[in-house]
C-alpha cells in the first residue's frame, strides 16, 4: 500500500515567511527595467454616442502611444456570458467609467499629463440604470430586449411543494452589490517577447482565463500567449473573470 507524506499531515504554507516578514514581491512591487505605465481613460457618463476623442494642440504626443479600438489586432470583446464585452467603446457609451482608449507612456508623470490632454467627446443619452429599466425595453442597450441570456434551474415538484406547503410567502426581494475587498488591487505586467508572444504577468485567480481573452483581443494562437500568475495579494472570486480585461489592455 503506498505510504503518503502529505495527505494526513499539516504541511508549513510556503509562502507564510515571505508574506508575514514582507518579502513577498506583489506586482505593485516588481522593479521592471524600461517598463512603461499605462492608463484608461474612460468615459464621464453613464450611456451616449462616442463622437471621437479630442487630444490636445500643446502636448507632444511623439513621447506617448494613444490605442483606441481601431488599434486592436484581433476581435474588440472579451466574453463574460457571451460576446458581451468590448474591450474598448466603439460608438456606444452604455456605462460609467467604460473604457474608451489607452494610453502608455514612460512614467507615472508622463501618463498623467497624457491622461489631462485627452476629452472623450460624447453626445449623452438616457441611461439604463436599474434591471426593471432594462427589462421594460423602453432604451435598448444590449441586443433586441437587454437580455444578454436566460438560464432556467429548477430542482424536485414545485406544484407538489405548493400544494402541500401549510404558508406560502410571496415577495419580491433585492440585495445590493457586494465587493470581495481584496487589499491588493487589480495589476498586470506585459512583455512582448522577441519570439512575437506575449507574456503577461499578474495578480489574477484564473490564468487559462486571461489566456484566452488574450488570444481573441490579439488575434494570437496559444503558444504565443503566456499568462503568469505573480503573488497575489486576495481575490475571493473578484480576480477570476476581470483580470482578463486588464490583461487584454
């Protein structure tokens, strides 16, 4: 019978000195030769028509690189349920803070005066802010109906169960937003390797998932697609499916 050495026993977390003794490097703390700082900018307004995006006459623009959605190689979505995500805003505005270009520069200081030296221009619409909006069809945002999709679960005989309930309660309820509250916030590094693949180094919870976004938005096969999971400081869920978004950028 083969003997186990894990199983049974309570193994030191490998990772427990670096982190109580602060020598952990999260990515926030990865010192990377040459590497540029990037931004988002992103819209004011909560739903509109993107007119297209004033730059500034004074600033020197040759110091920088300004990517809107003209400039992706690949496909301009990132699936969450569908193809519901577009990387960046083509000519609709349907939320707050959407992201409409991306800017690299040098340094820190460099990307905040790139950041000041840009003004979305868009024409505001009525926005769609709550769920009843959108299912009364009155703005459409999303398709024919704002229904991005529908999923019907059911479990044992639910007549059965009315039937034979003593009280039934009928009701509608709601529950805000809830956030994971990870102390470490969202952070990715990319290298574009000699070879022509790109690697990416991050704070995430899912890589194979940030590895296919990558490949849709880059027009990149697989192998050409290295995702790297760097220390990462909590996520509870909040760095499966967005750190795709930011590593796509």
């Amino acid at each position: 019978m083969a003997e186990f050495n894990i199983i049974g026993s309570s193994p030191l977390r490998d990772d427990g000195p670096g982190k109580v003794s602060g020598r952990t490097e999260y990515i926030a703390d990865m010192e990377i030769p040459g590497c540029w700082v990037g931004g988002i900018v992103r819209s004011g307004t909560a739903r509109g028509k993107l007119r297209g995006i004033k730059k500034s006459s004074s600033f020197d623009w040759s110091k920088v690189t300004v990517v809107t959605h003209e400039d992706i190689p690949g496909e301009n979505y990132i699936s969450m349920v569908r193809n519901d995500y577009p990387a960046l805003a083509e000519e609709e505005i349907n939320y707050m803070s959407q992201a409409i270009a991306l800017v690299a520069a040098p340094d820190a200081k460099l990307l905040k005066e790139t950041m000041a030296s840009l003004e979305p221009e868009i024409e505001p619409l009525k926005p769609v802010l709550t769920m009843e909006e959108a299912l009364e069809g009155k703005e459409i945002i999303w398709g024919s109906d704002n229904i991005i999709d529908e999923y019907l679960n059911g479990a044992g005989d639910i007549e059965k169960g009315f039937a034979e309930a003593d009280v039934i309660v009928e009701g509608d309820w709601a529950t805000g937003f809830h956030e994971q509250l990870y102390l470490e916030t969202q952070g990715m590094a990319a290298l574009m390797r000699e070879d022509g693949a790109v690697e990416i180094t991050g704070s995430l919870q899912c890589p194979f998932y940030v590895h296919g976004a990558i490949q849709k938005v880059m027009g990149l096969p697989p192998e050409k697609v290295i995702i790297k999971q760097a220390a990462t400081g909590g996520g509870f869920g909040g760095k499966e499916d967005y750190p795709s978004i930011l590593g796509a950028y």
